[in-house]
C-alpha cells in the first residue's frame, strides 16, 4: 500500500476530534510529500537537526511536532518553525524554549511529558514532578512559550491491560491538571497517547492526539 493508502487507513480508525500527526523521522521528504499530497499537515520527528533540513526543503505550512529528547544546545536550529515541542519535562527546558521562541518573537506550543511507562529508557516527568513544576508558577512568566496539553507513552508490553491502565491514569492526571491550572485556558487541551502499536486503546481512553509512523511509512530506513 502506499503511503496516502495508509494515511486513509488510520484516519479512517480515528474519531472526529483526535488529531494525528504522523512520525515521519527516518523516512525521506518524498514520503512526507506523498502524506502532504493527501493532506497531511502535522508531522513529528524526534531529531531537532533532521527536522530543520526536513523543514527547510518542505511546504511552509507543515506544522512540526518535535516528539524526541530535547538537547538543549540544538533549540536554536527548530525555534524560528517548530509548532510544538511534545516532549518537555523540565523547568529548565521550558525557560530555553522560551529565550529561543523571543529572538524569533514567536511562541512555541509545549506539551509536558509524562513518564508513566514501566520501562526505564523513556524521559519524562512523573506525576509528582508534573505537579511541583506547574505549582512553581514560574512558567507562567514565560511569554514565548504555552503549555497546551500533556504527552506520554505507554510501557512496551503485550499486557493490553497494563497499556489501558496507563493511559487512563494519564487521562486523570490531565483532567486533575486542567482543573487545577488551566481552568481558564482553553488552549490546554491536548492530550497525546499513543504509537502505531497502542493508539486505539489510547483513543479510547481518552487521547485526543495520536502520533503514529510505521502504520503510515512503513518501518524505518536507518
């Protein structure tokens, strides 16, 4: 199948309201051109300096998800385009996001990371550390950044249960946090669960975002 096959394919599993963006690192712009030809304007990618040359070459209206481990020195390559940085799980994070945003008087969206999975090579936050950076109340000083939402990964497992348990406890977390923080700000409001492996049972626990890959590329070219 192609890859505008593919994409069809997953839309056609996802409700109305559940945003996908679509994992396109590792895979060539011929490819992310064939998803944009089918109308696929969010894509992610989990490397700042393969997302910039991706960037530069590719529609300007792509909106870019950065999904990876954020090396601090590299901000300044993606602050001038990306749209969203998903993966954000410190204070420290958010105030560089947010230095790099001003020089290009911009805001970058941010999704704080949560680390749910029972699995040790995944970063994020957990829920305590969540809760003592927004209750620090320093981001909301930061004018060139905004906190949309939330994004985790469940464990790696074949255990569906323990995949649906995770991403309910998500579920709650985010509401907790909405009510506590962002009452007022209908901007928080994302909530991105799930991989090509898992985000069925992520949608139905609640996830309003999905970022899915190998279900639309195929498996990676390294």
């Amino acid at each position: 199948m192609s890859v505008a096959d593919n994409l069809a394919s997953v839309r056609s599993t996802l409700p109305e309201g559940v945003e996908l963006v679509a994992i396109s690192k590792y895979h060539p712009k011929e490819m992310i051109e064939e998803a944009y030809a089918a109308g696929q304007r969010l894509f992610g990618e989990n490397h700042i300096l393969e997302m910039a040359a991706k960037a530069d070459v590719l529609p300007k209206d792509i909106r870019w998800h950065f999904t990876g481990h954020v090396q601090t020195n590299k901000i300044k390559y993606m602050a001038s385009f990306v749209d969203t940085v998903q993966s954000v799980d410190s204070l420290r994070l958010l105030r560089e996001l947010d230095k790099h945003a001003a020089r290009h008087d911009r805001v970058i969206k941010c999704l704080l990371q949560l680390h749910v999975a029972q699995e040790e090579t995944k970063f994020g936050l957990t829920p305590d550390e969540c809760l003592s950076l927004l209750r620090s109340g320093e981001w909301r000083r930061l004018a060139h950044v905004s906190i949309d939402g939330l994004m985790a990964m469940a464990s790696n497992t074949p255990d569906v249960e323990q995949v649906r348990r995770e991403f309910r406890l998500v579920r709650q977390f985010f509401l907790g946090v909405k009510e506590e923080f962002f009452a007022d700000a209908p901007h928080f409001r994302i909530l991105s669960e799930g991989m090509t492996q898992d985000y069925p049972i992520a949608v139905a626990e609640g996830a309003n975002m999905v970022r899915v890959g190998s279900a639309i590329f195929g498996e990676r070219s390294y």
